[in-house]
C-alpha cells in the first residue's frame, strides 16, 4: 500500500498544549475517521496547523510565538525549553518519524529563539529502529509524502476557507485554485524551469546569462542595439504584466453584470411579472409617442380652423340678407370689363360695328363696364355668397372632426394611465425598490469599469504588438553584427538551444495545465453533485474564475447563480476531494493519466458545517471520507453531534478538546461505538 496515512502527533508545549499531548488517529481502511470536538479557542487550528508547522516549518498564526505561554512566564535567566512536534506516519509500506524542534533560551528579560530549528526525517528500518535520514533524503522524502504546494488542500483550516468563501463570493475564483493546479502532476516544477531559463532582460536568468557573455566587441552600434532591445522588452513585459492584471478584473466586472442582471432578472420573474413589465412600459411609450402626434393634430386643426367656425353665424346670417330675389344686379353672364375695355380700345364691336361711328354705343359700353366683374357689386357678392355657403359647409364639421381628434388624445391618455397603474402594481410587488435602484447603479458603475478596462486592454495589447515588432526588427538588425564574430556563433546556439528549451516548455506546460484544469473541472462537478443539490454546473476558466451555471430543467437553463456562503463551501469541499482524488493520478511525460487506486493522501480539516443544513451535512460526511484515505476533522461541539451520526459507522477514533485556561488545552479521548 501507497497510502499516506498519519499514525499519530506527538505536541511539546507547543501553543495552548503544555507538556507533552499525544493523539492517535484512525488507520484501519474501513473505519478512517478521526473527529476532534471542541468549542471556538480549545485549540483546533493550532492542532491543524501543528501539521503544517512540522512538515514545512511554516504557520499562519498571526502571533508567531510557538512556545506555551504558562511555560514561558515559568522561565528564569539561564532557563532553556523546547517546542517540538512529531509526526509518526506510514508509506509505502515504511514507517516514518517526522520531527521539528525550536529551542528557547531566556537571557535576563530577554527570550532567545535559536535560529535554527532542529528538523528531522526517520525511517524505520527491519528491525523495528528508526534511522535519520540526510536533509536532502528527508526532504525529498516529505514531497513525497505531501507536496507542499498541495498542503493547503491537505491540512485545510476554517481561516484559509473563510478567505477562499470570501474569494469566490466577491470575485468569482480563488488564488490557490490556480496553485493547486499548478501543483498537480509537476506544473510548478515545469513553471520553476521556464522561470530559471528567463528572458534576455533578466541578467540572472540562463538566457539572460547566455546572452550577456555575446561578445560586441566594441561595436556601438550593437551595444546600441542590446540596450534599445533590452529597454523595449522590459516595457513589453511591463505591459504584459498589466494585461494579466487587469484581464481577471476586467472579467469580474463582467462577470458583476451578469449577475446583478440575473439578480434582477429573479426579482422580477420571482413575481412571474416581467414580460407583463416590459409589455407595460413598451406600451406607455408608444402611447405617449401617439399622444403628442395627437396633441399637434389638435393644434394645428384647431388654429386653421376655429376662426372659419366662429363665423358661421354671421355668414348664415349675410347669407339670409342676400338671398332675395332680384335684389341684384348680376351682370351679362360670363362677359368680364377687361372684354369691354379690349372692344373699345379695338374699336370695332363683336357683331362688327364699328363703334367709332356710333358714339352712343360707346357711352353705353362705358356705362356697362361698371356692372361687369371685377367692378359689379352684384357679380361680387355672388361670388361672396358662393364662397361662403361652401365655407360654411366645410366649417359646419370642424365640431365633429375636433371631437374625434380630443377622442383620440383623451383615449391615448387613458391608455398611458391604465399602463403607468399596472407598472405601479408590478413595482409595488418587487421585493426592495431600494435594491433594485442599488442593483441598476451598481450594473452602471460595473459597465463603466469594464469599458475602461477593455479600452485599455485594447490598447495594451496594440502597444505590446508594437513592440514586438520593433524587438523582432532590432533582434534581426542586432544578430548581423553578432554573427561576424566566431566566438559568438557558439553562444549564439547556446542561446537558441536555451530558448528553444523554454518554447517547448511553455507549450508542453500550457497543454499540460490546460488538460489538468479540464479534469479537475469534471472531478468538481462529480463530487459537487454529490455534496450539493443537482442542477448547478461550475466551470473553471483560463484565469481559474469560478461561474456556476444553472442546468436544471425546471430552472433556465445556461443561466449563472450567485453563489451564497453555503455554496461557496461547498464548491471548495469539492475542489479539496476534488484535488486529493487527482493527487492519486500519477502522469507520465506523455500527460497520460494512470490512476493508482493503492495510493491515497489524508485529509485534515476544521469543517465548519453549520453553513449547511442537516442534509447536506450528511451528503458531506458521507462523500469526503470514500475520497481521502484518511479523514481527521475538527469541528464544533454543536455540529459535531451531527457529524458523528452520519458518520458513526466510519468513525474510528475520537478526541476532545477542553480549554482549561485561556493559555492552556488538554486532549482526552473518547469512546467510539
């Protein structure tokens, strides 16, 4: 068997345990669950964090003191203690004795730490001794055990999974989802040597080095060259590195949109009144669009028409005045003055006479002129009457067409308060008008953020082609003078063996992390499903942001949630189960996967379940430790009841904390059924 299993931890007077505690923990396969039980402060992060202190020689206590606090106020000048942890653990069918020891020595008021901490790596040999290995061994021997990088999915404490839970509600990700994955199958060994091959602009870096020994020879004109490369790839790496901040913020922002629209989109289909909503305010915009057409029509007949219409009683009644019989003279039908004037300038009637010969007619064709239009008041008011029996036809319907057009206004009217009413219904029944005008703003500043960001990525992105340009045409101008010289020919392959080195390895790593964070993103969704209600699909993307997306059938489907504490956890529950299962996958060169079902990692961790309900807790009590081969839990009085339910059957040793002082915490054991 493969299995790392921890046997038991030994505490010398390390933090609140004085003296010396020993705790053992469940090994048997069937029953490998430890649960250590106590309130907030008997000491289960400074147990949890005693494994990391003693594999790695590092804590996250924010006072850095290791030594019981009772210990050392006991402590005269000249006084030496201890501190020590050890670990007693098997692998590979081989047991281990780990230790790490600090001594403390107190010189007048004056504590001394030895700056060296004592740190070493048994083994256990045929006969039942244990061996110290060298440093080297020991330490290869502990990666090999546990992965450091990996520690933190390992020896998992409630402060690290507050900081992930807050990681992932406020900005969609987390930081150590991406180391992690880095950690698997070698990544961060592959990143560590494309980091060491370097860039030409870092002097201490393998290509850096290579290409500082190419010889100029004096050349200005290259030394020129070297330089003007060498500041435009510090500005192109400047530039680069402000991509690769600004692109996850970008994609927050984003990512802030979307789920504040959701937000709002479930306020509103929460009352099932949306798309009656949208319909509404639609409708009131086309019906105040309607209204003011309306409005002008009404304007504009009413101003070309109502003087007409106010004169319709006195035209009735000019009208009645003029229509007696025989009153007046109309004139010779259709004969106008301008034909009489035009006989007498002629001379000569119609009929021939010649009117210069006849004076009287020419009186009497005079006489006429003043009876003909334009001048005969008869033929005027004729044709005054005319014009206003049809004016008074016309205006007669200006009434009725006024009517119809204050109808029509007054109709639209009433539509845009039937349609303002029922938006007053609706937004009364949304759940915080406060909330969603915060939601709208917060939508508004989210947009003006990513806008920004995306222009100045935009603009990045040209700069750095730019450059790279300008690099590649400097590096080709460059290597003409280099390869006039003989010596730099070798360093020259030197350097494009290095750099072709560093391209593979940034195509082989790319590959490889891409594949990693494809099956760790199926191994989550496994796991989740099985913690979590089904539905709810996450994805893992380039920048390891987290999006959860609803896939059930009775929701919309494709739509992403917000994620709310309870959600949070449990999606870092799976990614923890999710990286102690892929830590069991051993990877050839080829990135091939060979899962090795005798090789298992334990799992330590301070679970705080009472983010879930009893369900849940069950699922999870139930999913973790078929995962990992070794469970040691610290958990709360209140829901370690619960979790020792769901978990009696698995359950092989348990402990208690009991704070005695605020300086000072024993273990007991307890009994398991």
């Amino acid at each position: 068997m493969n299995d790392v299993i921890i046997k038991s931890m030994t505490l010398e007077n390390f933090r609140q345990f004085k003296g010396e505690s020993t705790l053992d923990f469940a090994t048997d396969s069937h029953k490998n669950v430890t649960v250590i039980m106590g309130e907030n402060g008997a000491g289960k992060t400074t147990l949890e964090q005693a494994f990391m202190w003693c594999l790695y020689g590092t804590n996250t206590f924010r006072l850095k003191e290791l030594i019981n606090r009772e210990v050392r106020d006991t402590m005269i000048s000249g006084d030496e203690e201890r501190v020590s942890v050890t670990l007693m653990i098997s692998h590979n069918q081989k047991n281990y004795k780990i230790v790490r020891k600090q001594r403390l020595k107190k010189q007048g008021v004056r504590f001394d730490k030895n700056p060296e901490e004592n740190f070493w790596v048994y083994e256990q040999n045929e006969n039942g001794d244990y061996t110290p290995l060298t440093s080297t061994k020991g330490a290869a021997m502990i990666r090999e055990f546990l992965p450091e990088e990996l520690s933190g999915f390992f020896f998992f404490d409630g402060e690290r999974l507050d900081h992930m839970s807050e990681e992932l509600l406020n900005h969609g990700k987390s930081s150590n989802f991406k180391g992690a994955v880095r950690g698997l199958v070698g990544l961060t060994a592959m990143m560590n040597a494309i980091e060491h091959l370097g860039r030409e602009n870092l002097k201490r870096s393998v290509i850096g080095m290579i290409n500082s020994e190419i010889d100029a020879q004096g050349d200005v004109d290259e030394t020129e060259l070297s330089s003007q490369i060498e500041k435009l790839q510090t500005e192109r790496d400047n530039q680069n590195n402000r991509l690769e901040e600004i692109k996850p913020e970008h994609d927050r922002y984003q990512q802030d949109i979307g789920r504040f629209r959701k937000e709002l989109q479930d306020m509103q289909d929460g009352i099932k009144r949306q798309n009656e909503y949208e319909n509404c305010k639609l409708k009131k915009e086309r019906e105040e669009a309607e209204q003011e057409k309306a409005r002008k029509s009404i304007y504009e007949y009413f101003g070309k028409n109502i003087g007409m219409y106010i004169l319709i009683p006195l035209l009735r009644r000019a009208l009645n005045e003029l229509d007696g019989e025989n009153k007046l003279d109309k004139g010779i039908p259709h004969i106008h003055a301008d034909t009489i004037k035009f006989l007498l300038e002629r001379g000569k009637c119609i009929c021939g006479t010649n009117l210069v010969e006849h004076p009287e007619a020419v009186q009497h064709l005079n006489e006429l002129i003043s009876s003909l239009p334009p001048y005969s008041i008869g033929n005027m008011i004729g044709q005054y009457t005319d014009r206003a029996r049809s004016q008074t036809r016309g205006a007669s319907g200006f009434a009725r067409a006024f009517q119809e057009r204050m109808a029509n206004y007054a109709q639209h009217l009433t539509n845009i308060e039937e349609a303002e009413d029922r938006m007053h219904d609706l937004e009364k029944l949304l759940p915080d008008q406060e909330k969603v005008k915060n939601l709208n703003g917060r939508i508004a500043e989210a947009k003006v953020n990513a806008k920004r960001l995306n222009d100045e990525i935009y603009q990045l992105a040209g700069i750095v082609h730019e450059k790279e340009s300008q690099i590649t045409r400097l590096e080709a101008e460059r290597l003409h003078y280099r390869q006039a010289s003989v010596r730099n020919r070798k360093q020259l392959r030197y350097l494009a063996y290095a750099q072709a080195i560093k391209d593979e390895l940034e195509t082989s790593y790319k590959k490889k992390e891409e594949q990693v964070r494809e099956d760790l993103e199926n191994c989550i969704n496994q796991i989740f499903e099985d913690i979590y209600d089904g539905g709810i699909q996450i994805s893992v993307s380039e920048n390891y942001n987290i999006v959860t997306t609803v896939i059930d059938t009775d929701a919309a489907s494709g739509d992403e949630i917000e994620k709310n504490t309870a959600q949070s956890y449990a999606i870092i529950f799976a990614f923890i189960a999710g990286i102690i299962k892929m830590a069991k996958e051993g990877r050839e060169v080829t990135g091939e996967k060979i899962y090795r079902e005798d090789e298992g990692f334990p799992l330590v961790m301070d679970a705080p379940l009472s983010a879930f309900d009893k369900n849940r807790i069950k699922k999870i009590c139930t999913v973790l430790p078929h995962i990992a081969d070794q469970v040691i839990i610290f958990i709360k009085d209140t829901d370690g009841e619960i979790a020792e339910k769901y978990m009696q059957d698995i359950i092989g040793k348990k402990w208690l904390l009991e704070q005695e002082t605020k300086t000072r915490s024993t273990v007991v054991e307890r009994a398991c059924v």
